[in-house]
C-alpha cells in the first residue's frame, strides 16, 4: 500500500507528537530521579529525550519536506493564542539546540556543577518546548484543523 505525501505527512505529525511526548515524560522522570540522587537513571531518560528529540527533528524536516507548512483554520483569540504558542515554541525551540549540546559536554566531561547550573535554565525550556510542542499539534490536527 502506497501511501500520498498528504497521508505521509499526517503520520508523521501524529508519530512527532508521540517523540514530543515521549521527550517530556523522560524529562521529568529524568528529573526526579536526579532530585533522589539516581544519578545513572537520570542520565538514561536524559539520553532518551535527546534521542526523541533527535528523532523530532528528522522527522519533523521529513514532513515539512513532503506536505509543507499548514495554515491554523481557527479564528479570533483561538488564532492569536495559536499563533503566540507556536512563536514561542519555534524560538525556543532554536534556542534548546546549543544548550542542550552544553548540557551533553558538560556531562560528557564530568563537569556536573556546571552542568547542574545550566540545566536549571535548559529543563524548563526543553520541557516547554515538548508540551507546546503536543498542544501545537493537537490544535493544528485536532481541534481546529487546518488548510492546504
């Protein structure tokens, strides 16, 4: 069975969704289990997220690349709210690349003072990245849908 670039498109979405989900459950399981000093599987749901979101972004330019940008069908607040989440979603989402990688380095190094002060600004940024990362997909696609 073929599948158009459309049909493509929409599972990509949906299995995104699932990575972005997937990342923000490994975030803050991964930070409670720091918070109790499991330091080993800390740094394996910190592994996981970054893989999910690795895995985001090849997906993510794979989609964009077949079916391209949509255009938001809701309208009023409901258009501004979209809108607003997802420029703050797309900028921060920029923004989690390097800090993420300083985040890597750092631990990679054994340098976990450091890497213990950055993560206090890269957590809740990534885990806002991956929740409006959901709620962008689920207004797009589910709630008010959108137009080719």
């Amino acid at each position: 069975m073929a599948f158009t670039a459309e049909q493509m498109g929409d599972l990509l979405a949906r299995f995104n969704a699932g990575l972005n989900l997937t990342s923000l459950l490994l975030l803050l399981t991964g930070f409670f289990f720091i918070r109790r000093g499991q330091v080993a599987r800390h740094r394996a749901c910190m592994i996981g997220a970054v893989t999910a979101s690795v895995l985001f972004l090849v997906f993510y330019v794979t989609r964009f690349s077949l079916t391209g940008t949509h255009s938001f069908a809701g309208e009023g607040s409901a258009r501004t709210i979209y809108l607003s989440v997802l420029f703050t979603h797309m900028v921060l989402a920029v923004v989690i690349v390097p800090l993420i990688l300083r985040l890597l380095y750092l631990a990679s190094r054994e340098r976990f003072e450091e890497h213990k002060r950055w993560a206090r600004w890269t957590f809740p940024i990534w885990v806002y990245v991956s929740a409006t990362g959901l709620l962008v997909y689920a207004m797009l696609y589910h709630v008010y849908g959108f137009t080719v």
